[in-house]
C-alpha cells in the first residue's frame, strides 16, 4: 500500500497542474476576448460581421502572443535550471574537496603534535 502512496500523489499533483493550466488558459482567454471587445468599442462604425471578426482576429492575436511569452519564458527558466544546476554541482564539488582538505589538515597536525609530544 506504501508503495502506491507516492504514485497517487504524484498523480493528484499532475492532476492539479493540468487544472491549474486549464484554468488559466481560459482565464487569459476571457481577458484576451475583453480586450478585443473593448478594441472593437473604439469602432462603431464596424458593421455586426466586421466587429466580430476583428474581435476575432484580436482574441487569436492577444492568445498567440501570449503563448509565444509563456514558451519564451519556459525555456529561459529551463535554461537557467541547467545553468545554476551545473553551478550548484560545481560549488558542491568545490565544498567537498575544501572540507576533505581540512579535515586530512587536521588529522596531519594531530598526528604531528601526537609525534612531536610522544618524542620530547
């Protein structure tokens, strides 16, 4: 049964990012369809066909431009992930040696001052 437990939750969390996505998607297009609308109000002279493929062709623009900075913006942050990974990993690298530097420091000073006392 444990072993079903992080399956099931990786799942309920896939579940929430798809309906996180969803809703935002309809959120931007909601905004995107007010916007052309309120583009299509500051032309009244637009016959009722005209209007509605304006607001139309707006909508299809504002959700195009948007996608376009959403994936801009995906592929910077995947971009950086591997940038400040291979940062961390030579930090961790560099850590690691300076620790192990220090501690053979230490056990060759002991070593030293026990070799030093145990020959006076």
């Amino acid at each position: 049964m444990t072993d079903r437990a992080p399956q099931q939750s990786h799942d309920v969390a896939a579940g929430i990012a798809r309906l996180e996505g969803y809703l935002l998607a309809q959120s931007r297009l909601t905004q995107a369809q007010e916007h052309a609308d309120e583009f299509a109000d500051l032309m009244p002279w637009l016959t009722t066909s005209q209007r509605e493929e304006v607001v139309r062709l707006y909508t299809q623009d504002h959700i195009a431009v948007s996608r376009r900075a959403l994936e801009f913006v995906s592929a910077r942050a995947a971009e950086l992930r591997v940038e400040y990974t291979a940062r961390y990993e030579t930090l961790r690298r560099r850590l690691l040696c300076r620790s192990v530097a220090a501690l053979v420091t230490a056990a060759l000073l002991c070593t030293c001052a026990a070799l030093l006392t145990a020959y006076r």
